[in-house]
C-alpha cells in the first residue's frame, strides 16, 4: 500500500473517531452539565489513541528508531494515566 493511501485511510479513521467522540457526547442532552464518568473517560482514552497514530503515521514516528517508537508509547501511556487518575482522583475526592 503506497503512503498517500495509507495517510488517506488513516485520516478517515481519525475523523470517524471524532465523530464518535460528538455522538457519544452529545448522547445524552438532559443530563449536559451532569458530569458522567464512562463518557469523560472513553473521550480520553479515545484521545490518546489518537495521538498515538497521529505520531506513528503523520510524524513519520513509525520509520524512526525503536527508542522513539518506545518513548512516544510512553508518553501516550504516561499522559493517559495522568490525565485519567486526575479525573477519577478528583471524582472520587
């Protein structure tokens, strides 16, 4: 598969998670400012694998060395816990 297909289909798949990401929500219209833990922590982990493709195939990460392939996994994992005991730290506080 050539480069500019593959960024094509990688694309389209990124644009479907974000649309997922609206439609799940937005699911629920009533309950807007009520916060809900299954929706806030699925955005978040659907963003950090987001951002993981984002560095494999629009930041040439996947051609680089096996150190900086390591480190941005890292990164992802490092933020994603972060971010979420934060959330669940303050929900459960």
């Amino acid at each position: 598969m050539n480069s500019g297909k593959r960024l094509r289909i990688v694309w389209v798949a990124l644009s479907a998670m974000t649309l997922a990401q609206l439609a799940v929500g937005s699911a629920d219209r009533q309950a807007a400012l009520v916060p809900n833990a299954a929706i806030t922590s699925s955005a978040i982990v659907m963003a950090l694998i987001k951002a993981r493709v984002i560095f494999r195939e629009f930041m040439e990460v996947r051609h680089a060395p096996v150190l900086l392939c390591r480190l941005t996994d890292l990164w992802v994992v490092f933020t994603g816990a972060i971010l979420l005991g934060c959330y669940w730290a303050g929900r459960l506080a």
